[in-house]
C-alpha cells in the first residue's frame, strides 16, 4: 500500500533541494521534519530508511532513495515528463551530459570537497573538531572553483537551458548559496544567478516548507 511521497528531512539545505524540487513539480507530499544532530535521524525507524542516518530521505510508495543530487533528479524524470511544471528535462545526450557537468561540479568540487568541510570544522568544531589549515584551503580551493564558472554563469540568460528552470539549477544555485552563508564570497553573476533562482515562487514555498517543524 503506498502512502505516496514522503519527504524526511527540514532545515538542511540538502532537504531544501527536494522540498524545492517537489514545489516546482507542484508534487503534494507529505513531511517528516526531522533534523540533523537532534537524535531524530538515529532513530530505528529512520535508520531503517536511511542507515546513513542522514537527510534528506525521500519515500515514493515503496521506492526508497537518499542522497539529494539523486533525489532532484528522479523528481525531475520520473514526474518532469507528464506535468505542467515549467521546467526543463534534458533533450538529448550533450544536454544531459551538460547538467551532470554543473551537478558534479556543485555536488563534488563545491559541496563535498571544500563547503562540508568547512561547514564541519569551522561551524561545528565541538563535534568534528578545529582544522583551521585545511577550512583556509577549503575556502580558497571554493573561491578558486567560483570564480573558474562565473563568467559561464554570467552567460546564462535565466536558467542553463534557458528561460525553464532544470534539476542541475536547483543544484547549482543551492550550492552557490550554501557557500555564501560559509563565508565565501560570491562573484556578481553568481550572486545574479542565485537571486533569480530562489525568487521563484517554488522556491519560497519550499522555504517555507522546509523551516515548519510542526508540519507532517
Ligand atoms: N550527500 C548527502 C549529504 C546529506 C547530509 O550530510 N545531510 C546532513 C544535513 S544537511 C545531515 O544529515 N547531517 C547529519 C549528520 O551528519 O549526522 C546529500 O546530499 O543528501
């Protein structure tokens, strides 16, 4: 019996991709709020959808997926196709190969390599510990990288295919957020890009979403 979508995971960031992503879909959901270092995530019951112990977790009926990059996207391509979402899927080969080129770079060159590191060693240093060296070197490999795609980013008009917003943008211009708030400063076209993005509708009811905690 499917209780259709559940959403498990609010105020993250990497929850806020999928609420954003489910919103833009126009997607009805249901949504557990629960939280990073609160306990709730090592629950037996969560542990037993996510043995990460991490969120965001998406349930679709009986389908189970974590990881936010690959949660996007299988809102995207399995609900992009028959709905009225002014979004974009990839058309052919050299689009999709397009956005897995933003999403890699904002999944691994930004979020993972240098942005949870920072996160974890300069604004969580009683649970992971000090590590000022390595949170310098993050932040100016993050700087690095920025600055490397900003005037790509100052080429795209609205979205990276155009005037529709795609699963690689809800990537992209959450990542591009999450550094700001880690100290990294945003060239203007990013910045630009960002703005664009989280003043859709969509994305302001994800928001929102994402911050109730007594919602369910
Ligand atoms: N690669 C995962 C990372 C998930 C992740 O690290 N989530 C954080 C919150 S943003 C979390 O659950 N942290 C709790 C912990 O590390 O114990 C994704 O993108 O979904």
């Amino acid at each position: 019996m499917s209780d259709g979508i559940i959403l498990w995971g609010a105020i993250s960031l990497r929850a806020l991709r999928v609420h954003w992503a489910l919103q833009e879909l126009g997607l009805t959901y249901q949504f557990r709020p629960i939280q990073s270092r609160t306990g709730e995530t090592l629950t037996a019951e969560y542990s037993g959808h996510n043995p990460k112990q991490k969120i965001p977790t998406l349930q679709d009926g009986d389908f189970t997926l974590t990881e936010s990059p690959a949660i996007v996207n299988y809102l995207f391509n399995n609900y992009g196709p028959n709905s009225d979402a002014d979004i974009h899927l990839p058309q052919n080969a050299v689009e999709q190969a397009r956005a897995d080129e933003w999403s890699y770079f904002a999944m691994m060159e930004l979020d993972a390599h240098s942005l949870y590191l920072i996160r974890r060693h300069k604004f969580l240093p009683e649970i992971y510990g000090e590590a000022p060296v390595a949170v310098a070197s993050a932040a100016e490999y993050c700087l690095k990288q920025i600055n490397a795609v900003a005037p790509a980013i100052a080429d795209i008009k609205d979205y990276i295919f155009g005037s529709k917003i795609s699963a690689a943008d809800i990537l992209l211009a959450t990542t591009l957020d999450f550094a700001e708030r880690y100290e990294v400063e945003l060239p203007p076209s990013c910045r630009a890009y960002r703005d664009r993005a989280f003043a859709r509708p969509a994305f302001l009811a994800a928001k929102q979403r994402n911050e109730d905690l007594d919602a369910n």
